[in-house]
C-alpha cells in the first residue's frame, strides 16, 4: 500500500517534467535548441491558474497550453527568423518570463507573489496524469509514424533534405515550437493545477532545466526521456518523503532532485547523440 | 543513339553574377535516352548550368525548352515535377532515416498525414527489380556504404518519375567496384529510356561511360564531342585550354635506402575506429601510397600517426630511429614531421584569415616568426610570399582571404606552407581532392620534389591515378587491414580495386 502510494507520487512529480521534455524534444529534433522551457513553463503555470480562477480548470488547463505556445512562438520569432542566438534568446524569454508574470499579477491581483489559491473544484486530483500519458503515447506516434515527425527530424538532421523535398524547414520549425510550447504549457499547468493549488513565484524551480537534462538523457526519444523524468520524479518524491527524518536538513533533501540531474548529466549520458544542427539557424 | 525530338533544350542561357558571367549563352540539347557528359575545371560553370536546370538559379537570358515547350523553372520543386531529377555531389538523405522514409521524405508531404510506408514499399521493390539496384530499405542510411546511398538517391528520382537524371560528381566517393556498378545501373537507365546527364571532371569515366561530350570552359562551351571520336588526350586539352603535358613520373631506386618512418601493428584509441592493425615502413626518397574506398581506417590512421599521444592504442611509430610512439603532434613536427591534412578546410587554413597569416599555422614555435612572444610579420610576409610565388599562387597576394582564393590556391597555400621547412617525412592526404588539373600537376611535381631532397612521403588518396602515377609502392586497405602490396610497375586498376573493395588477388 505504501509502495503503490510513493509510485503514484514518483508518477506525480514527473508529470510536469513529462509534459515540458516532450515539448523540448519537438523544438530539438526540429533543430532549435529550447533552454526557453522554464519560462515557458513559468508562462503555462500562470495563465492556467488565471483562467482557471474564473472558468474552471479544464479551460485553465488548455490556456496553460495555449499560454505555453504564445511564448514559444515569440522565442521562434526571435530565433528562426531573427536568427539569434539560441541560449541567449532562451535566456532572454525565461527573464521575460520571469519579469512579465508579476506585472501581469500586480494588475490582476495587486500582488506580485501568486494568483490567490485554487479552490479544490479549480483544480486537478489525477486527471493530469492521464494526459500526461496520452501525450506520450501521441509523441511516440507522431515522431515514429507520421510525416509529420519525420519531417521534424529531418529539419534537425539534414534541413537542405528537407528543403529539396520542397518542404519550408522554417514552417516546420515553428510548428514544431509551437508543439513544445503546447506540451511544456501543459507541464506549466500541472504544476500550478495539480502539484499545487495556484500559481507562487518561481514555482517551476527549475524544471525546465530538468526536463531538458532528461530530454539529453533520455537521446531524444520519447520513451527513454519519459522513463528519465521517472528516474527525477522519484528522487522529488524521495525528497519529500524524507523530509522530517531526523537529523537530515529540509534543505539538504531539497537538493537531491538537482544533484542528481548534475550527476546524470555528468556521469551517466554516455555518448549523447544530439540532433547534427541543432543550433544552427536554417539559411538556404 | 536515338533521333527522337529533344528532351531538354538549352538556348542561349546565360547567367551572370554581378558584372561575371558564370554562363555564357549556353546552347545544347539532349534527346531521350542519351547519356551526356558535362565537362569542365573547376569554376568552369558546371554547377551554375546544372542549378539553372534544377531550378535553383533562375537564368539572367536564354530560355529552357522542356519536350518542345519552353518552361521556366522556379524552384526543384518545379523541375521535379516536370521530370527532371537531381543527384547532388552531397547525398540529401537524413542519415538515420531508413531508405524508405527518406524516399517517403522526397514525397514532401508538408501535411500531417501517416507515412505510407506499406504502398511506398510496394512500388520500391518494383523499381529495384526492375532496374536491378539492390539496397536494404528499412537500416538507416548512415549505415549503409556510399554506393548504396547513390542507389537509394537514383530511386528517389524513379520514385518521382524523373526522366531526366543529372548527376553532379557521381563517383567522386566511389569504389572502382561500386563505380562499375554505378555504371550498370545507368545503361539499364539509359535502356529504359531515361536521359541522363553526368557531371564530371574524371575524364576517363566520361569516356567510358557516355555518348556525347560538352566541355566547359569559362562558362562558355567550348566543345561538343560524340565520344567515340575523341579520347583523353583530346578532352584535356580542351579542358584546360591548352596543350597538356603529363610528365612521367620515374621511380627512385631504394633498395638501399634506409626506413626512415616505420609503423608496426598500429590501432586507433577512437571508438569504433576503423584501424585494426597497421603496419608499413617508408624509406628514405619513397613515396609509399596508400589506396583504399574512403571510410577504411584512412582517418584514423592519419590522426594516430600526427599525435599517436593522444590516439595511438597499441602498436610502435619508429620516425629517425627514435620510438616516437607517445609523441604529441608537436614534437613531431619539430622532428621534422608535416602534413596535407585530408579536409583542407577544417584542418589545415582558417578562411577568414589572410594567406600570410596562414602561411604562421603550424610554424608558430619557429624562431623565423616570432620573437619573444611576437609575431615577426615582414620576416613572415617575406616567407610566405617567396613561397607562394614557387608556387605560382594565384593571385599571389598576402592580405586576401584565404576564401577569396579557388580550391586549388588554397591547396597551394597549404603545400608551400607545409614543405616550406624541407620536412622528412610528410603526410599527404588527398593532396589534390576538388583541386583543377593545374594545381594538380604543381601539387604532384612538389611531392616529387620532397623525394629529390631525401624526404619520404605517405600518401592517402582514393584517387587510383594519382597513387599510380607517384607512388613507388603500394598498400591497398580496406577494413583498417592491409590488403595487399604492390610496387610501381605491377600496378594494376583491376586488381587493386578488387582489393579496395574487400576481395582477393
């Protein structure tokens, strides 16, 4: 009984992260490098939670999406056609992310902390998690049996093939981000709707960064980076768990979900084989 | 051949760049079922012509006139679909793609539709039997052998109903073997009607392969030959635009010379390296040729040997009778060890730096060029220009880009640079890959120089002419293995391609 309780917490904790390194894996097999994802999470988590105040959490939750996108559509914006630097530009969104949300609650709440709490019918008891797995298995069908997917592997793989079948690698791109913005909205969403009731500062705490360590970890595939935000979730729910053990400090135990994201990434990736021109700008 | 109506038909076309004409009212036509080589150097305007039509240039003047209709072709997309298909020198196939989707891929389904693996298969296999190509459709094609990745690029264009096939440097990346095949597969395309076009500058092939010549030369056409009626001789010179005389090259006599660079039971640190074993000698005056299908340990071989610190697995480098086995990079080149580095771009010059700056890369430890921690830049320009002029660079300028310069200069720069100090023991490493037969013959002569002045050279080429022309002995390998071993005057194509290609004598 306990067992099954702590794996349906591991499968909690990893739902968001589920949810943003899906979205991660369609801007980077498409080529675009998303460090954006913690502000574009930031951005899903917000909007939910502010639609799901005054029309319900179902709606809530697709405005996290829809939220998501808008903002992933802005960093295309910048970086497909502007052509930016990729990290910078994502950095540069998580800043305005991070910067545009308390503006936003100053004027809709006159606080700059948090949207004020969700009732218990405003948000979500598991439902999420169903989404979250459906939006697995849809990943795993697009990526390996649509054209669709194939094209967006494409666009990070051989961009001029793609160009020669006469496809836009650009449009490609943006629909790609606008996936991703989609899904790491949804991941948004689950934390301020799910996890939480309502949306606090900084909430996302870095699980955009999470998610894009088991985007690396997991070789940008579904399946292996799903079953990495597993391994993450767990040790979120093991931190949890352990908190008011004796003689372990709150804040050590609070460190161990980013310990072992730096301890995966150094150690256990092995040779990660990312997509050839992710980062590169596409020019004909 | 045939006398049937043309069709494609070039007139008068014309593209200009600026105030430069890459092509200059350029007229041919092809009937159905002919195989037409285009010739020409370097920047003679092959590629310009082709890209006008595939539909990548538009022309500035002339016109393109498809089965008698003129048609104006705006993009691959629109050449594609009236049946002209294209096989770039670079293959545009996403690599970890099996052949089936990277044809499903050519379909360019832009909609979001399931990928119609099961009919695309279907008609595959047809077209394989029919024209007799046989490749595995569901490996990725990363894994696949380069002749295999060509078929999977000529089916794409059956697969789109292309009766015009162009081909840009086809057998640039091939094996004698696969260009053999290559070969078939294009008659049978020629039986069953397709015309075709060949781009290339490997005279020998075109001869044997097509039956009308075009030769290109300043954007201008310059010839057009029935190729029964010329030969080699004859397409060089108009190549080049003048008459060529091909030196002989003759052997040195090195029985009693002694090793002066030895290797024995080399292998490669790297992770799938493909360098199992290697061993071989060079003496003193030799040019020790090494032959093999590009992708065969040649790589590896080159890295363990320039810093075998770093990876060099197992195995012994003697080089002047020092054990030089855990030697860095550059420690040996101050032992008198240099190189042509096989990717002239990435390994040997920096583009947006001038050629006297490059001529430092590679001697920047030298006492000539610097003095306490400065660059000593009029005793460098000095250096580099006295050089480049032995080499006839062109322009022989030190403050241009090395971009500005053609393939060839660069290649020049390159050889000045690393020959400039009278090295023992050189490394060339396809010294003459995308370089024009001018700078060819000047790079083969300042090879042949390095034995004059008691140097030895290893030379990696996958170019059977150049190895048969200065070498004076011969290993053939092929899976990171030596094959076989010949020395100058028992060369023969046949038999070292058959070794290049994995057989047996």
């Amino acid at each position: 009984m306990i067992a099954l309780a702590f794996f349906i917490s591991i499968i909690r904790m990893a739902t968001p992260l589920v949810f943003a390194s899906l979205g991660g894996m369609f801007s980077e097999r498409s080529g675009v490098i998303n460090i954006a994802l913690e502000g574009i999470m930031l951005f899903g988590a917000f909007t939910a939670a502010f639609v799901s105040l005054s029309m319900g959490k179902e709606l809530g939750f697709v405005a996290g999406g829809l939220g998501g996108m808008s903002l992933a559509l802005i960093y295309g914006l910048i970086v497909i056609h502007g052509r930016a630097n990729q990290i910078v530009a994502g950095t540069a969104i998580n800043l305005l992310a991070m910067g545009l949300i308390p503006l936003f609650l100053k004027s809709l709440y006159d606080s700059t902390g948090g949207t004020p709490s969700l009732s218990m019918d405003q948000r979500f008891s598991n439902l999420p998690i169903l989404f979250m797995i459906i939006a697995l298995a849809g990943a795993w069908f697009v990526m390996k049996k649509t054209s669709f997917g194939l094209n967006v592997s494409v666009a990070g793989e051989n961009p001029e093939a793609l160009d020669a079948a006469g496809i836009s690698v650009i449009l490609v791109r943006y629909q790609s981000l606008a996936v991703c913005g989609l899904l790491a909205g949804f991941g948004g969403a689950s934390l301020s709707l799910f996890l939480a009731s309502g949306y606090t500062r900084n909430m996302v705490a870095g699980r955009g960064f999470m998610a894009l360590a088991a985007l690396i970890f997991g070789k940008w595939k579904p399946v292996p980076t799903f079953l990495a935000c597993i391994l993450f979730g767990a040790f979120e729910a093991v931190q949890i768990r352990l908190q008011g053990a004796e003689g372990i400090p709150p804040e050590f135990l609070q460190i161990l979900p980013y310990l072992a994201t730096v301890l995966v990434l150094a150690g256990f990736v092995g040779k990660a084989v990312a997509p050839k021109v992710i980062g590169i700008p596409w020019k004909r | 051949m045939s006398n049937l109506s043309p069709v494609i038909e070039a007139k008068n076309l014309s593209k200009a760049f600026g105030s430069f004409y890459a092509n200059e009212n350029i007229s041919f036509s092809i009937p159905k079922g002919e195989i037409l080589g285009i010739i020409g150097e370097n920047g003679a305007g092959k590629s310009t012509l082709m890209k006008m039509l595939y539909g990548q240039l538009r022309p500035t003047s002339g016109q393109i006139h498809i089965d008698g209709k003129e048609t104006s072709l705006t993009s691959p997309r629109d050449a594609i679909a009236r049946g002209i298909g294209m096989v770039h020198q670079h293959f545009m196939l996403a690599e970890n793609h099996s052949a089936l989707e990277n044809i499903i891929l050519a379909l360019g389904i832009a909609s979001f539709r399931l990928m119609p693996h099961k009919s695309v298969r279907k008609r595959l296999e047809k077209l394989c039997s029919e024209f007799g190509i046989s490749v595995d459709l569901e490996k990725p094609v990363g894994e696949l052998s380069v002749g295999q990745q060509q078929s999977i690029e000529i089916l794409k264009l059956l697969y789109l109903d292309s009766n015009l096939l162009i081909f840009d440097e086809p057998t640039a990346v091939l094996s004698p073997n696969e260009i053999e095949n290559f070969f078939t597969i294009l008659r049978g395309l020629r039986e069953a009607g397709k015309t075709i076009v060949v781009i290339s500058h490997k005279l020998k092939e075109i001869l044997s392969i097509s039956d009308r010549v075009i030769v290109l030369r300043h954007g201008k056409i310059v010839a057009e030959r029935t190729t029964k009626e010329t030969n080699l001789g004859e397409l060089a010179d108009l190549m080049v635009g003048a008459h060529f005389e091909r030196r002989e090259v003759i052997a040195s006599n090195l029985s009693a010379a002694t090793t002066v660079f030895e290797v024995k039971d080399l292998s490669s640190i790297e992770s799938d390296s493909r360098l199992k074993k290697i061993s071989f000698r060079v003496r003193e005056g030799e040019i020790l040729g090494i032959a093999g299908v590009e992708g065969n340990g040649q790589s590896e071989l080159i890295r363990a040997l320039m810093n075998p610190i770093k990876y060099r697995a197992k195995g012994e480098i003697t080089f002047c009778e020092k054990n030089v086995s855990a030697y860095s990079t550059l420690e040996l080149r101050s032992l008198g060890m240099s190189i042509l580095p096989e990717n002239r771009i990435k390994e040997a010059v920096i583009l947006d730096w001038s050629s006297r700056d490059n001529f430092l890369l590679g001697h920047q430890n030298k006492k000539e060029f610097i003095k306490n921690s400065w660059i000593q830049e009029q005793a460098l320009g000095e250096k580099a220009l006295a050089a480049y002029k032995e080499y006839d660079l062109r322009p022989l300028s030190l403050t241009h880009h090395l971009s500005e310069f053609s393939g060839g200069n660069q290649q020049k720069i390159v050889v000045a640079r690393e020959l400039w100090n009278q090295p023992k023991f050189i490394i060339a490493a396809h010294p003459t890959r995308g370089v024009d037969i001018g700078a060819i013959e000047r790079i083969h002569l300042a090879i042949q120089d390095v034995k004059k002045q008691k140097g030895s050279v290893l030379l990696i080429s996958s170019d059977l002419d150049e190895l048969f022309r200065l070498s004076d002995r011969l290993l053939v390998i092929c899976g990171g293995l030596v094959r076989g071993s010949f020395t100058k005057g028992e060369f023969s194509e046949e038999k070292v391609g058959r070794l290049m290609g994995g057989g047996q004598t």
